[in-house]
C-alpha cells in the first residue's frame, strides 16, 4: 500500500512538474516573441525617426529659401531697396509654403498593438511619445495655419500678379506697381511672413530638436 503511495505520488508530482515545466516553457517562448516584436518595432521606430530628420532638415531649408524671398520684397517695399518690377513678380512667382508631414506608421503600429508600452527603457519611450503625440501634433496645427494663411494671401493678392507671372501681353504694369506698394498687399504679406518666421519654423526647429535628442537616446540606451 506505502509503494502504491509512494508510485502515486511520484507520478502526481512528475505530472505537475511536467505540467509546471510546460507552461514556463509557453511563458518564456511568449515572452521572448514579445520582446523579439518589440525589438523589431523600435528598430522600425528608429529607421522612421532617420527619415523624419532628413524629411525636416529639407523643409526647414525651403522655408528659410522663402523666408529670404519674403524678406527681400518686405525690404523692397520700406524702400530698402530699389523697386524693380520683374524682381518683384519672380519673387512673388517663387514663394511657397511648404509643411511638414512626419511618418507615424511604425510607431502607430507598435502602439496599437500593444507592444509599445511594454518596454521597460523609460526614457526612449517617453521622448518617442513625446516625438509623436506633442510636437508632431502642435506642428501639424501650425502648419494649418500656415496653409491657411497662404491660401488667402495666394487668393487675394498673389493671384492679381498672374498675368505677369506668366508673361502674359497687356500687363498694367503701372497698375500692379501701385497695388504692389498698397497697405493691402504689405499687410497680407506680413501675414504669411509672421506666421513662417514667428510660429511655423519655430515649431519646426522644436521638433528637429526632439528627433536628434531620440537619435541620442537611442544610441545611448538601445544601441550599446
């Protein structure tokens, strides 16, 4: 009877261990999945973060290249410098208004699923949230602004330069001289100007910031 016992009780134990030693083994294999994902999503993070610092160091530069047009017409209409009126048309032809669309796809991903928020590096998690849900946000916000405020100033006072633009015949070159030398362009113009250089490329440079500082964090944290 002790031997049944005994027999009993090694085969329970051996089926609990089995039993115990299997779901570890699930718990581990899961656990390593996890942190294989994860590792591929800040992988993925990172090569997004590569293109989103490329893509901004080209906007900011055509936004400078702009910010010089608008300048040299605002010059030109406090008599800084000498009036010319094809100067004046191709600076006005040129000026754009180019915004910044960051990529999310890999960080939205790793996010929804889950993953993200399981890593245990506080500190690249937290500039990453920072990257994407503060200063892509706020600049997206200014860069509505800005699209705006180019969309009447191209409607209400470039597109009176459209003839000359596109070297059209009959030109009212004195007529455009006169509006071009008006409060109403001057203001419009000072619009757009104070928006770019005042909030837009002050946002833009807020979020370059961030994307180096993650660059950092991730050669500090991850990487090594």
């Amino acid at each position: 009877m002790k031997t049944i016992l005994t027999r009993g009780g090694i085969e329970f134990l051996a089926v609990f261990l089995g039993i115990a030693l299997s779901l570890w083994v699930d718990d581990y294999r899961e656990e390593r999945e996890l942190k294989e994902r994860l590792n591929d999503d800040l992988i993925k993070i990172y090569n997004e973060v590569q293109a989103n610092t490329v893509n901004i160091e080209k906007i900011i530069d055509l936004n400078e290249k702009n910010l010089s047009h608008e300048e040299k017409l605002l010059k030109i209409l406090n008599k800084e410098i000498v009036y010319d009126f094809d100067e004046v048309v191709g600076l006005i032809s040129d000026i754009r208004w180019p915004t910044y669309f960051g990529e999310t796809t890999a960080y939205r991903s790793s996010v929804s699923s889950g993953r993200f928020n399981t890593s245990k590096n506080d500190s690249l998690v937290r500039q990453l949230s920072r990257l994407y849900e503060h200063f892509f946000v706020r600049l997206k916000l200014n860069g509505d602004i800005l699209d705006k405020q180019a969309f009447e100033f191209t409607g209400n006072h470039s597109k009176k330069f459209n003839k000359a633009k596109f070297k059209q015949s009959s030109v009212d070159t004195l007529s455009l001289t006169k509006y071009f030398f008006s409060d109403d362009f001057h203001n419009g113009l000072l619009g757009t100007y104070e928006i770019r250089k005042n909030y837009y490329m002050d946002r833009l440079k807020d979020t370059r910031k961030q994307l180096y500082k993650l660059k950092n964090t991730y050669h500090k944290y991850y990487f090594n």
